[in-house]
C-alpha cells in the first residue's frame, strides 16, 4: 500500500518511500539479489550493459539485434565497441561465400570460360 510520503518517480529499485538509491545500496541490493537468485558468477551492476552486449554477440545474436537492446542509435557504434567479441567473422564470411559459389562441374567449365575471357580484356 503506498505512503502518502511515497514519492513516485518511476524507478525500477526505489527505497520504500520512492526515493532513489545510492550508488551504494543499488550495488548492495544488486550483490543480494545476485548471490540469493543466481548460480553465476558475480557481476558488478556496472558491469551488466557490457556483460549483457558481450553474451549476446558471443550466442550469436546478429549485432543490429544487440545495437536495438542497448539503444545505440547505430549499428556502428555496436560493432565499433564490440567486435573484438566476434573474431571468426572473417572466416565465417569466407566460409559463407564458399558454400553460395559451389558449382556442378558442367557449370564451373562455363565459369572457367568467363574468368579466362575477362582475364584477357
């Protein structure tokens, strides 16, 4: 039942009249929550934005997706911060390539004419 001394300020950890928490007890609330609720290892609040980025990029989850979570207003800014979480891109991109341009044999000796015949111009 609210207070009439509660303070409404749409926060998501408030004191039990609205008011905010400092950055201690929010740390000290976070670490309970944390240790109670969870078999991880123990992230610092600070950390979560980071830690939350880098194990979505690391399952896979396409960086645009991640970029939208994290409320960049730009894929680039994402990638720039964070591709040093996804270094088989390269490799992967190769790979990718490879599978699309796998021809039958009787289709490669047609492509072999077309290399040939734009090598020469």
């Amino acid at each position: 039942m609210a207070s009439e001394h509660y303070q409404n300020h749409d926060l998501v950890f408030c004191k039990q009249d609205g008011g905010p928490l400092t950055p201690q007890q929010l740390e000290g609330v976070w670490y309970y929550f944390f240790r109670k609720k969870t078999k991880l290892p123990y992230i610092r609040f600070h950390d979560l934005r980071h830690t939350h980025a880098s194990l979505l990029l690391k399952a896979g989850v396409h960086p645009k997706v991640v970029s939208e979570r994290l409320g960049h207003s730009s894929v680039t800014i994402t990638l720039d911060r964070y591709s040093h979480l996804l270094p088989g891109l390269q490799e992967a991109a190769a790979a990718k390539f490879d599978e699309l341009v796998q021809l039958e044999p009787a289709q490669s000796t047609g492509l072999n004419a077309l290399i040939q015949c734009t090598d020469s111009v």
